[in-house]
C-alpha cells in the first residue's frame, strides 16, 4: 500500500553518484547541448541502461530459487 504517492517521487535524500554515474550523465549532457528535456523511446531508454550495465559488470553470477517449476503435456517446462 502506498501511504504518500509524493515520496516516490521526490529526490533521494542520500547522493548514489558514483564517478561512473556522473560521467555518464556529462556525456548525456553533452548529447544533449540544449539544455531541454531528453525524452526517451522505451526501447532506446533499455538500449542505453544495458550498455552502460554491460560496461559496469564484466560477469555476474545470480544464485537462486526456482519456484512453480512446470513440465506440461507438451513436454516444454515453465517457471
């Protein structure tokens, strides 16, 4: 349930910029000199997060849990 719509919106109080972040966001800025309001396309907006994810992390091992794991009569298994 959410109790107040406008925290979700306002600014988080603790700084995450990291050096890599704040020279992805100068070469935002700089692709975009005029100072207006960069709008994405959602697939150019996904386009760009996993490259620069790609370029953050090298490899990336995930442990976990499969959960409601499912062969059907058609012999394909779901999860």
């Amino acid at each position: 349930m959410i109790r107040n719509k406008q925290s979700l919106l306002s600014k988080p109080k603790k700084s995450l910029i990291t050096e890599e972040s704040a020279e992805i966001s100068n070469h935002l800025e700089a692709e975009n000199p005029s100072g207006q309001t960069q709008v994405y396309s959602v697939s150019g907006l996904t386009r760009d997060i996993r490259a620069i994810l790609e370029a953050a992390f090298d490899s990336v091992w995930v442990e976990g849990e499969i959960s409601n794991f499912k062969t059907v009569a058609s012999g394909h298994s779901y999860f």
